[in-house]
C-alpha cells in the first residue's frame, strides 16, 4: 500500500489534478470567506461589467460578481456530483459482485436488463426521470447514481468473474467462510484497484451530468451561482459580445472535470504498476 502511494506522488497526471480538486474543493467549503463580493448581491448600477480591476471576472445580468459566484459555484457541483458517484459506486459494486459471483439465471437476467438500460441514451433516460420527479439536488443524486450503476456493475462484475476462480476463493469456500465475508472480506479488497479507477472516472463524467442538467434547467436551480445553471443564464449574451460570464463558469467546469480525469489517470497508471 506504502509503495502504490509513493507511485502516486510521483504520477504528475495524479499530484496536478489532486491539486486542482483540492483546490475548487477549498472554495466550496470556505469560498464565501474569500470571494471579494457577496454572490447574491445584485447591482443594478454595474450590470455586465467586462472584466476590470475591480470586478476580475466582470458581472452578470444582474450586477453580481462573477468571480465570487465561480468561487462559490463550485459548493454545489461538489456536493451533487461525489453524492451521485458514490450512490452509484454503491448499487453498482453490490450488483456487480452478486452477479459475478453466483452466475447463472440472475447473471444472466440482470445482465439482460442492464444491457438494455444502456442501449437507451442516458441523457434522454435521465431528463424523463427528472421531468416525473421534479428538478432539485436529492432528485438529481438519485437520478445520476442509477444511471451509472449498470456501468459500474458491469465492470465490476467483469473484475469478479476473473477473480472468482481463483486459489484464495476457493480456499475460503474451504474453510466454510460465509458468502458474504468471501464477496466482501475476500474478493472486494482484490478488486479495489479497478473500482477505485472506475469511481473517479464516473466522478467526471458526474461533474459534466450535473452542469448538463442545471444548463437545461433540469438540476439545480436559481439563485445557486452553480455552475451549470450560470452557463444557461448567460449563453444568450454571448452573440451580443456579453462573453464573460458563461467563460468563466464554463473554464471552471472544464478544469475540475479535467482534474479529475488527470487523477483517474493517475490511479489507472498506479493499478497497472
């Protein structure tokens, strides 16, 4: 474990995009002590201000400044998105482990049922249960979690059924070790490598789901300076030369889904080691 973590440190992908996280990881848990204006004050008198010295970032439709909304945008990307992925990572490791391990008729079934989920376009799937369920944080956690636990079982359940088979399992079978402590105890711990790569590759492209739905107005919704929903408030400004607010907010989300991939990367480098 020591070893794999030094490798790490000395993964540039890995150390960069850690930092980048960690960073946007600050301004959404203490941002609002450093932003230079308050986020939800408007001001009618500076409405689409170009950058300047007092206002780096320029300011919206409303008055407000950019750059502290940025800054404190990030809280909520950083609360729904590692929400989803983890609920995901959850269904998706029990499932995949269960169908992997005991193979047969309800492998085959679930296996049947996920390939069928994934043959529908996950963003249509995901905009309909929204549309029945109702646009807010919970709804849109719950929503990206189930999306991504048949990709994240049928990883996992791939990692399992090369695991399965082999001396260590069939030596707890031995000893009369229960089901459960083999699935958990036993296999779970060989597979985390490739469990842990797949949760922060989901970790981006849940960052990119949840800026996605708030731009359509399916997520998180007015007056959060979220990130997403800042893009969709200022698209239209940009044929009339307004470029900075949906610039800003759009680089935001960029270098956070970068850094995570970067750290994905890193991880991926580490496990093949």
């Amino acid at each position: 474990m020591k070893g794999r973590w030094h490798l790490l440190l000395r993964s540039g992908a890995f150390v960069s995009g850690l930092l980048i996280i960690l960073f946007w990881a600050l301004c959404a848990l203490v941002g609002r002590l450093f932003a230079p204006f308050d986020p939800f004050a408007a001001d009618v008198l500076s409405t689409l201000s170009p950058p300047s010295t007092m206002h780096w970032f320029g300011t919206d439709q409303l008055g407000r400044d950019v750059l502290s909304r940025v800054i404190v945008g990030s809280r909520d990307v950083l609360e729904v998105a590692p929400l989803a992925t983890a609920l995901g990572l959850a269904l998706g490791v029990l499932l995949g482990l269960t169908t992997g391990y005991f193979r047969g008729i309800f492998d085959e079934a679930v296996s049947r049922i996920i390939d069928a989920v994934l043959a529908l376009p996950l963003v249509i799937i995901a905009l309909l249960a929204l549309s029945a369920l109702g646009a807010s944080s919970v709804t849109v956690i719950v929503v990206v979690g189930c999306i991504f636990t048949p990709l994240i079982a049928r990883t996992v359940r791939a990692a399992v059924l090369a695991e399965r088979e082999l001396e260590y399992v069939a030596a707890a079978r031995l000893r009369n070790e229960s089901t459960l402590r083999i699935l958990l105890g036993e296999i779970l711990p060989n597979i985390m490598p490739p469990v842990l790569v797949e949760g922060t590759v989901r970790l981006g492209y849940a960052i990119f789901a949840v800026a996605s739905l708030s731009f359509l107005g399916f997520g998180i919704q007015p007056p959060s300076p979220d990130w997403g929903l800042a893009v969709s408030e200022s698209y239209g400004l940009i044929n009339g030369g307004i470029w900075w607010p949906a610039l800003f907010n759009t680089l935001a989300i960029s270098s956070l889904i970068v850094a995570v991939n970067l750290t994905a990367d890193g991880l991926q480098a580490t496990a093949d080691a």
